[in-house]
C-alpha cells in the first residue's frame, strides 16, 4: 500500500504505462512460439504511416516520464529507444520484423520503473538525535527525585 500521495500517483503511472507497453509490444501470442507481438506491430505493417503512428504511440511513455520529473539521461534514453525503433521499422521488408522484436515501449516503462523505484528507495535520513530533550528532561527528574527526597 504507498503510504503518500506521490507514491500511489507513481505506482499508478506504472501500472497504466505497464499495461499500455503490454499492449502495444506484446499483447498477440504467435502460436507454437513464444513470441508475441503487440498493436505497434500490426500497424507498423502500414508503410510510413504506420511507422510514424507508432512513434506517436511511444511518445505517451516519454510525455507520462515528464510528468514524473524523470531525469534527462532517462529521458534521452527513452528518446534512443523510440528513434531505433523508428528507423528499424522503416527498413524495406525486415523493418517490420525489428518492429516487433525491439519493443521499444516495453524498454522505456522499465526504464520509467527503475528511476522511479530508484526515486522512492531513497529514505529521508533520520532526524538527529534529540539531546536537548534528553538532557532536559533528566535534569528535570533529577529535580522531581531530589524534590521527592526533601520531603520524605
């Protein structure tokens, strides 16, 4: 359970982002394999205009990474994944094949999920040690006790 507010709003970009990248990369079974395929490969069979859908379909991972405040190499790294991804696809013949095996949406979530883990397994270091309060509050026993003392 995410114990703040910005922890479920992440959790809940990656189970979105999760189920689109399922989609769009492998969402098809081949049969007799164990291959699959997604809807970015079957539109990718259009000529260039399949290719160039597909490039707005990746950018969605890369527009829900901004608004984590992903930081730039990831963003940059996302940005090589769906430009190999472009121009695998747009070879003549194999372009469609390379579409379907790069899966470049897949690729960026995980990239997404890593930063992210990475962003929420860093804790705030622990608050210092209160020796003030420490200090003062034993001399303020002390006082009670010797009050006590006196009178008894």
């Amino acid at each position: 359970m995410a114990k703040h507010p910005i922890e479920a709003r992440q959790r809940a970009t990656l189970s979105r982002l999760e189920k689109f990248s399922r989609f769009t990369d492998s969402s098809i079974g081949i049969p007799f394999t164990r291959l699959s395929i997604g809807a970015e490969a079957i539109i990718g069979l259009v000529p260039v205009i399949g290719d160039f859908a597909g490039l707005v379909l990746s950018s969605y991972v890369l527009i829900e990474a901004q608004r984590a405040g992903v930081s730039r190499a990831v963003k940059l790294r996302m940005l090589r994944n769906m430009g190999i991804d472009f121009l695998g696809g747009m070879l003549p013949v194999v372009g469609d094949a390379f579409d379907a095996i790069y899966k470049a949406n897949t690729r960026n979530t995980r990239l997404l999920r890593n930063y992210l883990e990475d962003q929420l397994a860093v804790e705030p270091p622990a608050p210092p040690f209160p020796w003030k309060t420490l200090v003062g509050l034993s001399i303020l026993f002390a006082a009670m006790a010797g009050g006590v003392a006196l009178i008894l």
